[in-house]
C-alpha cells in the first residue's frame, strides 16, 4: 500500500463515520442535530487524536521505509556488478555452426542468475581484436559461467587485461540503448542469426576506435502472468461477429504459447568508443542499426535512448529495458562456431584442444621398478 492508498482509506473511514453518526444523531433533519454531530465528532477526536496520528504516520512511512530498503539493496546489486570481473570467454575454432534456435542457455539463465542482479553478455573489439565477454558480479559470472560450459563443453575463459568499456584519456563515447516495441508481440528475427551481422559491424571498425554491444540481462517476474491476463481478456471479450471473435482467439493462443517461455529484462546498449566525438557516434549508431534491421517490423527492436556518460556502460546498469524470452534473446546472445571465423577472422578462441597422453607416453610407478631393476642386473 502506497502513502495516497493510505490516506484514501483513512479519508473513507472518517466519511463512513460521520455518515454513521449523522443517522444516529439525524443530521439531515435538524439543525440542532448537526451541531450535536459536531460537538460528537470534535469529542471523538480530541479522545482519539494520538491513535489517529500515530497510525497515520504509520501508514504513511511504512512505504517509505520499504521504498528506501529497496533502493539500499539495487544500490548494493549495482555496486557487486559495477565491481566484479570481466572475463573472456574463448569459443572452440573447430566448433560446428551454432544454430541460435537450439540454444538454451537464457532459459536456464532466467533460474540460475542471482535475485535481481544483470549478468552482461558483450561482444566488442575492432578490425584487429574482436572477443566475446563476461561481466557481472562475483557470484552472478560464478553462476553465468556455470551454464556455458554446460551450453559449450570445451569453452575457455581468460580475464581481460583492458577493461573492454573503459574509455582512454582523450577519447568519446557515445551509446545507443535499444528495446523491442511492444512486450505482448513476439521479437522476431529477420535472418538466421543476427550476430553475424553485429560481428561483421563490429569487424568493421578501423583505426583509433572500437565497438562494443552490451546484452544486459535479469530475472523477470512478471511477463508471464501479463500474458496469461492479456490471452484471458482476448478469449473473454464479448465479440458478436465470428470473424473478430477468430482473430480474438489467434491473439490469445499466440499469447500462451509466448507465455510458456522462460523471460528476462534486458537492454541492448550499442556503445562506440573512438578518438572523436564524431567517430565514436558513427560507431554506436551503425551498431544499432545492425541489431535493428536484424529484426522484423511487427515487433521493430528500435533505438530508445542515446547517451555520451561513459558510467552506465562501464558499470553495467541496466538502462531502458522490455522483456526478451530466453529464445528471443538466443538469436543475439550466444557463442559461435567454425563458420563465424569467416567473417570475423580476428575473433579471440581458445588454444588447442587439450588431449590425455597416450597410453604410451605414460610414465608410471611400475615402470621406473622395472627400469630399476634392469640396470641392478
């Protein structure tokens, strides 16, 4: 209950009994009646002041104190993430093509992230570096990590020895944020996978700037249950003619079927970093319109916020944010296979595949006895 709820009951209330008392005393019959009523009321009041006070005060700070306590702790989210480390993480060159529909690491995301802290999945670099990173919290990159390797066995992880956001002395940042137009409709992608695309802007950037895409994810609680309701007013509304009443239905299937994924909030920040003001724009905004036209019009992905504070792309806030499912959200976020190499060729992989010895090249226990042994005779 909010401090304007509160005061709305206790107005009701005091409404509710004068208007018991004017029937008892006949307030609208006389005027003696009223002056009786008046006298009643103002005795009550003075009798019961302390408790019409305390408990209004009560109602009134009680979301006060809620509202801070829960500022306090996204402060201290914010500051477990702004700090925490930023890792590499190192696809296999031989990997097979990665098809973003079979992708599941975002649904098992969706669970295994930490209560509302936002893990950022990033892809970054320039013509001669590009990489794919990891930033959050301790524990949140602790648990992001954890299901990537389970998504990618054989992935490899390395901190970074540059912070990938920061912005050297002398150079500009510019960011664009990015959101899908409506969270009922579905985010559909135009082509099969929209990261090539943002590998190939991001591979494309020459000279004394670098790129830099920002998936910033967390839990969300509540897009499933406003699907549920939406699909139910779509059955439920009272439609004469047959033919609405069948796109009412399609509507509402389309809904449930949507509701059944796993969600999260998400912001898509496009940031360029460069050494002019200029340049580091040119940067963000072909980004954006890398991932914007990567997406199809019935639910447009479209730039919602610009910005040159370099704070919100170092500390990793969240900024505008919309619901993506965890397939949605597949089709930009995920790891790459072999075929990636072909359009990012500076794409930072892991080292050769680590393989047991042969049986052969093993030295054991045994065999330095029986080596002993030989030379002793």
């Amino acid at each position: 209950m909010n401090t304007g709820e509160a005061i709305k009951y206790i107005g009701l209330a005091m409404l509710a009994l004068a208007f018991t008392l004017g029937n008892k005393y006949g307030l609208f019959t006389s005027a003696e009646a009223r002056a009786e009523l008046l006298t009643q009321i103002t005795v009550l009041l003075n009798e019961y002041r302390t408790w019409l006070i305390g408990g209004t005060l009560l109602l009134t700070t009680f979301p006060v104190i809620k509202m801070v306590m829960k500022n306090r702790r996204a402060a201290l989210i914010q500051k477990g993430v702004s700090q925490g480390p930023t890792l590499l993480l190192l696809p296999r060159s031989d990997w097979k093509p990665v098809d973003p529909g079979k992708v599941g690491i975002w649904a098992r995301l969706a669970d295994a992230l930490p209560h509302d802290e936002q893990i950022s999945f990033e892809v970054g670099g320039s013509d001669t570096d590009l990489f794919f990173a990891l930033h959050g919290s301790e524990d949140g990159v602790r648990a992001a990590l954890t299901q990537f390797k389970s998504e990618w066995p054989g992935l490899q992880r390395r901190p970074v020895e540059t912070e990938p956001a920061s912005v050297p002395e002398s150079w500009h940042i510019y960011w664009v944020e990015l959101c899908p137009h409506n969270w009922k409709e579905p985010i559909l992608s135009l082509s099969n996978d929209p990261l090539r695309s943002v590998l190939v802007e991001v591979n494309g950037v020459i000279g004394q700037g670098r790129g830099l895409v920002q998936v910033i994810a967390r839990n969300d609680f509540g897009t499933r249950a406003k699907l549920g309701t939406a699909a139910f007013n779509a059955r439920a509304e009272p439609v004469g003619n047959a033919g609405v009443r069948a796109i009412r239905t399609k509507e509402a299937r389309g809904l449930e079927g949507r509701a059944g994924r796993a969600f999260l909030q998400v912001t898509v920040r496009c940031v360029g970093i460069a050494d002019s003001e200029s340049r580091a724009q040119g940067i963000a905004r072909g980004l954006a319109r890398a991932v914007s036209a990567s997406y199809g019009h019935r639910n447009p992905v479209k730039p919602v916020k610009y910005g040159k504070d370099p704070r919100p792309v170092l500390e990793r806030r969240l900024g505008k944010s919309q619901a993506w499912a965890d397939d949605e959200l597949a089709t930009l976020a995920h790891l790459t296979g072999s075929d990636m190499l072909f359009v990012a060729p500076r794409l930072k992989t892991a080292s050769a595949k680590s393989l047991p010895p042969d049986p052969e090249m093993r030295v054991t226990p045994l065999d330095m006895t029986a080596k002993f042994i030989e030379e002793m005779n």
